[in-house]
C-alpha cells in the first residue's frame, strides 16, 4: 500500500484505513453501530480501491501491461490474503471465547470458505485481486463501455441489493461478496480515468479546503436522508470529500506524519482486529456493560488509539528482518513463480515470464 509519487495519496490511506479501524472498534464495544459508521465504511472501501486502481494503473491498463505485471500484483494481494487468514480465525475464536460462544465448527466452515467467500476483515485484497484481473481484461475497451454498467452494477447493488436478495441471502453472502461488484467500480475509475486524481491533486490548498467542506457539507445533507438509494451518492461524494482532505492536509506539518502512516496502511488495515479482540478481552468482554458512557468512550478511544499504533510499530520493528514478509510478498515467492511459468525453451525461443519481480507489495 505504498504510493510515495503523490504523499497526498498515503494521507488519504491513513484516513481511510483509520475509518475502518473505528467502524470495527465500535462494533466490538457496543451493541449498536454508531450513526453515520456504516457510511464511513463505505467511502472509505471506495477511496482504497480508488487510490489502488490509480497507483497500479501502469500495470494494469499501461501501455506495458501484460499478463506478468498484473500476476505480480495479484500476487502480492493473495499472499497477504492467505497469511493471514489464520489470524482472522484466532481473532475470532478469542472474541467468541471471551463472550462464552464459541463456534469452532463454524469458524473451521468459515476459514475453509476464504477461497470463495472472503473473511470480512480481509475481503478487500481479495476483492482487488479480481478487479485488477477484470480491468486487465477489459483494458482495450472504451472508458464508458465498462465504466456505464459498473456504475449501475454499483447503484444498484448499494441502493437496493438487500431488499432485492432478502436480509437472509445478503447476509450469507458476506461483505465481500456484497462489495466484490459494488467498489469493482472504484478500482476501474481509479485505473482508467486517473485525471479525477490528478486534478485534486493539482488544487492549491485553499481550494481543497473549500471542497472538501463543501462535500463533506452535502455527505452530511445526505445522511439526514434514510431510503437505502442514497447510499451510492453519500460514498461517491464521500470519495471526493476524503480526498480533498487529503489533499489540504498535506500543507500542514502533521500531514506528513499522516502519511507515513499511510505509507504503511497494510500493518494496521491486517493487525488491528486482533489487537481489538486483546482488548475487548482486556476490559471484559463484548460489549463491556459495566461501563459507563463516558467510560465507554474512553474505552473505544484507547482500543482505536492501539489498533492503529501496535501494527504501526509492529512494522517498523519487523523492517528489514525475515518477519517484513508478514506484510509485503517475499521476492524469493515470485522468483519460484516466474520460474514455474517460464515454458522451456521452443525452437530457440523463450517466452517471458508471467510472474516477474515488480511490486513486492500490494498498492
């Protein structure tokens, strides 16, 4: 999840990774979600697959794009998928212990499923590996012939796909086979009109600050609206918002704390629920009852605060040792890789690989 060429882009990971590390605290300490959370969510899925189909772009729509660059990526996305989809069933396992339910038949059903049905705190890279796959696909097609029925696949999934499929089957699918077809349209917005990021990226700081509230003005507007077909145009415009905060954010002195953290955004996005789970069991279960309100909020403040610093250290301390791979595809990985699909050599012929060593980690 690195994109040094703009540090506004690493800001705005931060941000977003950080919103999803709330939504999750939240859950794990209250009965209810918290209004406005479920939207959070949802924009800032869109900035990370927006800024992912922006930074790969090169690899996957470019003029040098071919089969080996956009395997390298995917490679990278599900090497991290499958290394911690382990972690996803100890976590979960931890939480149901602490709250006395546990479901181990459940959780062995779940894991084995990942293939099919990703694990909700990881279905993201799972999610990208396909985008990246489709958008290489449909790469020589016009913009608007695959960008039009993305958009309404996206619409209408958002707006109206729970009460078309019944609260039941959405369920069963799971977030990300609800979101594999909602955000394929941020990913390919992000590859194949990559002006909707430079152009932010050119604002002066007053004008994104401008935007950015105005935006952020009208997400509010519409959160006071409550028919679920409003839900496409809050995480569109939230897209926006987010990104022209980014942006302004930039010209302050902490901006660029932001964005190193961003720069690593993969530690925390895959370390925090199991640094929740701790927590949770720390103070006593899901959720914890004894506490008041204003203890609670000190409470989800703590857990939000640690979710995101621990796997931000944990990073810094494994950088440069044998434990980095946890986060980033080890290079041996694509070496042996490249070398499976290398043919033999034909008629003094041999084909290039379809695995290289470019981008040792997922963007």
């Amino acid at each position: 999840m690195s994109s040094a060429r703009l540090p506004w882009i690493d800001i705005a990971k931060a941000l977003a990774v950080a919103a999803i590390v709330l939504v999750h605290t939240d859950a794990s300490l209250s009965v209810e979600r918290a209004s406005g959370l479920g939207a959070a969510a949802s924009m800032s899925l869109g900035v990370l697959f927006l800024v992912s189909g922006f930074v790969v772009r090169n690899d996957v729509v470019g003029e040098r794009a071919t089969g080996r660059t956009v395997a390298n990526r995917m490679v990278g996305l599900l090497w991290l998928y499958v290394l911690w989809s382990p972690v996803v069933v100890a976590h979960r396992l931890l939480t149901s212990l602490a709250d006395g339910r546990v479901d181990l038949s459940g959780e062995v059903l779940r894991f084995l499923a990942v293939p099919v049905r990703p694990s909700g705190e990881l279905w993201y890279l799972w999610a990208l590996a396909v985008h990246l796959l489709v958008t290489f696909w449909t790469r020589r097609a016009p913009a608007a012939v695959v960008l039009v029925p993305a958009l309404a696949v996206f619409v209408t999934v958002q707006g109206w796909g729970k009460d078309v499929l019944g609260g039941q089957t959405w369920h069963l699918l799971g977030p990300g086979l609800q979101g594999l077809p909602q955000f394929a349209l941020l990913t390919l917005l992000g590859a194949r009109t990559p002006g909707v990021i430079t152009r932010i990226s050119a604002l002066r700081t007053r004008c994104a600050l401008l935007l950015a509230a105005g935006t952020w003005s009208f997400v509010a507007t519409l959160q006071t609206l409550h028919p679920p077909h409003i839900a496409p145009a809050t995480t569109l415009i939230g897209v926006v918002a987010t990104l022209a905060t980014a942006r302004s954010l930039l010209a302050f002195p902490w901006g660029r704390a932001l964005a190193w953290a961003g720069s690593r955004s993969i530690a925390p996005y895959l370390l925090h629920m199991l640094v929740i789970a701790v927590l949770v069991i720390a103070l006593g279960g899901r959720p914890p009852v004894a506490m008041g309100p204003a203890e609670r909020t000190a409470a989800a403040g703590l857990v939000f605060t640690a979710a995101v610093a621990v796997p931000l250290v944990v990073h810094r301390w494994t950088a440069g040792t044998k434990l980095q791979w946890v986060f980033r595809v080890p290079p041996a990985l694509l070496s042996v890789l490249g070398r499976w699909s290398t043919p033999r050599a034909h008629s003094g012929r041999v084909s290039r690989p379809c695995v290289g060593r470019s981008a040792n980690r997922p963007r």
